[in-house]
C-alpha cells in the first residue's frame, strides 16, 4: 500500500483512451482515501464521454491549462486556465476540446461508502 500518499508524477497510473484522445491519470492512493483526483488530459477534438451522464458523486474540477467546454445539463460553459466548477451528483456533464491545444483538468470526486 501507499502509507505516504505521495504519487509521485512519474509514477501515475495511466489510462489511454483511444477513441476519446484523452489520458487520464490517477493521483490517489485507492482505498484508503475516499478522494478520487484524476488528471484528464484532451487532446484537441478530446472528449471525456461521447454523452453527458452524471457521475452520481459530487465533483470538483479545475482547468489546468488551455481551454475546454463543459457541457452540463442544458448548458454549455467555455472555461479557460484557472477556472474552476463544482458539478452536483444529479447533473449530466462532459468535457470536449474544441481547441487547437491539449487541455489539461484536475477532477477531484468522493467515492461512495
């Protein structure tokens, strides 16, 4: 196990996802923290979901670098470095880079009980 909590960044679990241009990463230590972060990397044309669908946990993300649209509910929300969204369960979403440039997001969400 990871008694320290330390992932360190060469060190982060990958996964590649082909059809969606988008890496993700994860910056948690399993189970022993009900904190799920994740690093979303978009490629341009990179979606996290070919739908919206809610996550049924509450989630916190922040765009890291270059630009992403988050689509929620009905709405559609350009964000750029910096900006940040808090998503309730309840809500359907998903991120799409429209952009020119890979868009990074750091996600962080609570694990079920």
């Amino acid at each position: 196990g990871n008694d320290s909590g330390v992932i360190r960044a060469a060190e982060r679990p990958r996964l590649e996802s082909g059809w969606s241009k988008a890496v993700i990463e994860s910056l948690g230590v399993g189970r022993a923290s009900r904190l799920e972060p994740i690093l979303i990397t978009l490629h341009p044309g990179g979606a996290s979901a070919k739908h919206s669908h809610p996550l049924n946990r509450e989630q916190f993300a922040l765009v890291i670098s270059g630009n992403l649209t988050l689509f929620l509910g009905e709405t559609e929300h350009a964000l750029t470095e910096g900006d940040a969204v808090t998503i309730l369960p309840d809500k359907p979403f998903h991120w799409v880079n429209t952009s020119e440039q890979s868009a990074e997001l750091l996600s962080v969400s609570i694990a079920p009980l």
